[in-house]
C-alpha cells in the first residue's frame, strides 16, 4: 500500500493523505474518511522514506539517570503518550547518576541525527552548557531550572519549605534532614534551602545542621538515618530530599528503633505510589511527573517544527499527601 492508495480508497488527494499523517490541517470529513482506509489496510507509513522527504530522524533521545525511580518511570510515560501520538521514536539512555555519562549521551545523540533530546537533569556543569549551545538540535530540560534554556522543572524550594512548616506546626522541635549533593540545583540545593529557612523563620536555625547526605536510594536513607541516630538522642521528625530516600529512614525507624515509630514524622517530596505501601504514615509533596514528560515532549516536537521560538521554561506546581 502507499499514499495514493490510501488516497483513492478514501476519495482524497495524496496531499490530505501526507497532511493527515503529519498531524497537518484538513476537514474533519477528510480525515475521518481516511482514517477508515488506515484501519481497513493497516496502512503504516514508512518513517524512513518520511525523513528523507522532511530531512527528520522522527527519532528523540532521552538522558534519564536511572530506571528504578517512580519519577522518572512517570516522565517517560507521559513523553511516550505525545512521542506516539506525532510518530516519534525514543531512544532511552541511562547514567545511573553519573553526570558525565549525560555528557557522553548528549554528544551520541548529535552525532545520531537525533531531532531532539531531553534530559533529565541532575547535575549540570558549564560542560553541559557548551555542548548543549553546541548541538544544531533542540535540548530540553526536566528537572532543573537554566537560564536560557528550554526547561520544565518542579517548585522545591517551596515544596520543601511548605513540609518543613506543616511539620514545626504538627510540634516538631528537633527534626533532621536527609539531603542530596547541593551540586545537584533541585533536590540538593533548592530543596534544602528550603527546609533551612522554614527552620529560621520558627526561630530553629541550628537545627539546619542536623543533616546527612544521601544517594537518592532506600539503601542510602536507612544508613543516614542510623547516622543521625547516632548523633542525636532527641528526633522526633527526619525530613528527607526524596521519597526513596525517606522509606530507607522509615525503615530503619521501624527495624531499630519501633518505640520511635509513633513519634518520629518522617517526609519525603515526589508522590511516590510506594508510600502507600509503607508501614507508617508519610508526608510528602506529590509532583506531577507524568504530566512534566508530556510538557517536555510537546515542547521538543514544537521546537523541531519550528514552532517555538522563544525560550520557555515551566515550572509545575506540587500538593501535600498523607499528611501525618
């Protein structure tokens, strides 16, 4: 089958037909007509010959820095609904944390004829910066807020602030912090900034100094939560930069210290499912990742087309779950 016969079956010229599978304008009649001719001969349209005419790849890679996360499992989601929905195709490389590996990636995709990339931020260095200006392809980033760049990102600051005040109301006095590295902007940097300062404007300051850092996994929260243990004797809240994070200082809570588990709050920030799961109440803030993938995707495909000129960056809101 080809276009023209899509064409013919349909009653439409070869135009419609190119229109309709490039998601261009034609009546609804048209496109309804064609759309029985498609379903009648299970007519799919060859992407190679389509980039040859259009001089596209309809192919976008996607830097991610690791696979067993709620976050970005939901990102991918979303961008998979709008890359299907345009006829794109994804190709997923993962760093596992290393930011150099994101480096590596984004060089690969250039060379790849790629139409796009989007990245999933951790840490972003002026190396980053310069590749990406570098590269004749749009460059979208989730997760971290850079100036002059095409970005989505989350309200941590905020976010954070809001938990660690829901918190000092509760009658929190003597909580602890379990962070990311400040190097990473959004969970690190933002996050606990965020937390310091609500500890200020209460008057409790000196708490900001009861804090470790973590590697974004349970395993790591289990093990800062023995270390603040360690050095404290009075917690009664353990406020964590992640999700992962704050089910590995719940369980250790539970495991070691099950007299604790009823006094001692414990939050996270992402809305992961798991925390329904979990053995006590968490407080966390739900941020909408699903819908940040979709935005990010949308983004990427207006920018190939040409139809974004502007820089834009959006900032996506948050909610409080499980309050304790």
């Amino acid at each position: 089958m080809t276009i023209e016969d899509i064409a013919k079956m349909a009653g439409v010229s070869k135009a419609a037909v190119s229109r309709y599978f490039n998601n261009g304008y034609i009546s609804d009649e048209k496109r309804e007509a064609i759309r029985r001719a498609v379903e009648e001969t299970g007519y799919v349209p060859s992407m190679q010959a389509k980039g040859l005419r259009t001089k596209k790849s309809y192919t976008i890679g996607v830097i991610a820095p690791k696979m067993a996360s709620y976050s970005v499992g939901r990102m991918t989601d979303g961008m998979l609904g709008i890359f299907n929905e345009h006829n794109y195709n994804m190709i997923l490389a993962v760093t596992q944390n290393d930011y150099k590996k994101e480096l590596e990636y984004l060089k690969k995709f250039k060379d790849m004829g790629t139409d796009g990339v989007i990245l999933l931020s951790t840490v972003f260095t002026p190396e980053h910066k310069k590749i990406i200006k570098s590269m004749e392809i749009p460059v979208i980033i989730i997760g971290q807020k850079i100036k002059g760049m095409h970005c989505v990102y989350h309200d941590d600051y905020h976010a954070m602030y809001e938990i660690t005040k829901y918190m000092i109301h509760r009658g929190v006095q003597n909580p602890c912090y379990i962070g990311v590295i400040p190097e990473d902007k959004a969970a690190g940097k933002e996050r606990f900034m965020g937390f310091e300062d609500a500890l200020e404007v209460a008057g409790m300051k000196e708490m900001a100094q009861r804090a470790e850092l973590a590697d974004f996994s349970l395993e790591s929260g289990y093990k800062c939560a023995k270390a603040l243990y360690a050095r404290c004797t009075d917690i009664d809240a353990i406020i964590c930069a992640t999700d992962e994070i704050a089910l590995g200082a719940q369980k250790y809570v539970m495991t070691e210290h099950p007299e604790d588990v009823d006094k001692v709050m414990i939050s996270g920030i992402g809305g992961s499912t798991l925390i329904k799961l979990s053995g006590a109440p968490i407080l966390t803030a739900r941020y909408f990742f699903k819908q940040s993938g979709e935005y990010a995707a949308k983004m990427v495909i207006d920018c190939i087309n040409g139809h974004d000129k502007m820089i834009q960056d959006v900032m996506m809101g948050y909610e409080l779950l499980n309050q304790i």
